[in-house]
C-alpha cells in the first residue's frame, strides 16, 4: 500500500530557510554584543582570539561523540563561557539565555522559502500538523516568533537540538517531535536537505524521509551537493522532491490524525 503519513516535519536550514554569508556574519556580531551585555568578568571584555578559544572550548565539552550539533540551551552556553572566562552572568540566566537566543534575528531575517509556508498551510487546513526538526543554537520560541514576523510556516511546535540536547541525525530528536504529537515516528514524513542529518536520522528513528534538493543552489560550499549525491543509496524508502509543493500531488500521501494510515517504510 502507498505510504500515507499523519504528520509532516520539515528541517529549517535550505529547506525553510536560507541565508547569505553576510547574515551569518551579523548573527555573529549581534551574539558578541549580547555576550558584552551579559556577561560579569573580572578584567575588560576579552579580544576575539580569546573569545573564541574559550567559545571553542566550551562547545568542544557539548560534542557527544566528537560532532557539534547545536546541542547546548543557550542559557547553559552561556553559563559554560562566564565560568571558562572567570565570571558570571549578569541577572537571569533564562532571560539572558533568550537575548543570546533571539540575536540576530531582527537585524538579519534569513529568507523564508515560500514552498514551506504554502505547504504548511494547506496540510494544516487537512487535519495533519506540521512541525519542524532542526539542529540550532536557537531556542523553538525564538523561531515561532521570527515566523509570525515574517510570513513563515505557522508550525505546531519547532523541535530544537540546543533544548533537546540531541541533534539530527540522533533518533532522540524525531522521538521528542513524535511524542509531542502524540503518536510514533513511523507516523511523520520528515524531509530536509542533508542526507547524512535528515535522511540519516530519520531512517534510524523509524520516520518517513524525503530529501529536498530544491535549494542546493544556495549553499556556501557546493561540496555539500557532491556529498548528498555521493550518499545517496538509491533506496526507494526516500522520496526525493525538488520542490515543496510535489507533497501536496500525491493525495495518499497524507492522512489526518483521525483517518487511515498505511503501512511506512
């Protein structure tokens, strides 16, 4: 029977979102402001090559396995770098958690892909939710509220590697998104760009995959198609779509909570 799927979870990064190089560098400027605002240190603020050995280190504590998937809550990062540069965080850490998690956003919106925002909304209005499963230093809030802003997908919840405390490809990250809805893994279609993060991770988790080569063309380093390509198995348990909108053709794909559901791969 054709596969028929009661939830859809897209990744955020050349999938929702894409950025140029120019926003990564204002992100970065905005969270150094932040980091001036927050942090209580003993002498001056540090110079950038101190700054980040010490940003170094301490996400080097946070790579599970020797690989950094964003999985560190960005109040607990930033009591991590008060401690490494001898000081302590100025009021909450919570609050100040969500200044470091917000940076950026504002000053440097990254552009909302509109296939996304198309295809939330109409699987939406059939009954089947839509959720999203990315590996970042932002807080799901965060993410919600730059969606409102901006015109994006109006996700049923954003499940984030930093809150987690797993990233893609781990099967943690899909087990959180499915137990946030309710049902098994085996129930959500998730498609994203990365063959070794979204087709990987959701393999292993038991979900449905699809990889979504429509915005390579935007990546910084183009080595990164030649290794979805290399990857690639050819196994007919991954849909592969260059467009968002191909998950809307097939009308058995979907199913609402309440209706049918066949067989997964």
């Amino acid at each position: 029977m054709t596969s028929r799927y009661q939830a859809l979870s897209l990744d955020l990064w050349f999938t929702t979102l894409t950025y140029e190089r120019p926003t990564l560098r204002a992100w970065r400027e905005a969270r150094q402001r932040v980091l001036r605002q927050v942090l209580d240190l003993p002498g001056p603020f540090p110079p950038p090559e101190v700054l980040a050995r010490a940003q170094e280190a301490v996400r080097t504590s946070a790579m599970p396995g020797g690989v950094w998937r964003e999985t560190l809550e960005p109040a607990r990062y930033l009591e991590l770098m008060a401690e490494r540069l001898g000081g302590r965080l100025r009021g909450s850490s919570d609050e100040a958690g969500q200044l470091y998690s917000d940076a950026g956003l504002a000053e440097a919106p990254p552009v909302v892909n509109p296939e996304a925002a198309h295809v939330a909304q109409e699987l939406t209005e059939r009954g089947v939710p839509v959720l999203a499963i990315t590996n970042t230093a932002r807080r799901g809030v965060s993410w919600q509220r730059f969606f409102e802003r901006n015109g994006g997908p109006k996700f049923q919840t954003i499940v984030t590697s930093c809150e987690v405390g797993h990233g893609k490809p781990s099967p943690q990250i899909f087990e959180e998104a499915a137990a946030r809805l309710g049902m098994p893994c085996s129930a959500i279609l998730h498609v994203g760009d990365r063959w070794d993060l979204d087709v990987v991770g959701a393999r292993e988790a038991g979900a449905g995959r699809a990889l979504y080569h429509g915005l390579w063309d935007r990546y910084e380093e183009q080595g990164e198609v030649e290794l979805n390509r290399r990857l690639d198995d050819r196994g007919d348990d991954v849909l592969r779509i260059g467009r968002l909108d191909e998950l809307l053709e097939d009308p058995t794909l979907f199913s609402p909570r309440d209706g049918p559901a066949g067989d997964h791969p």
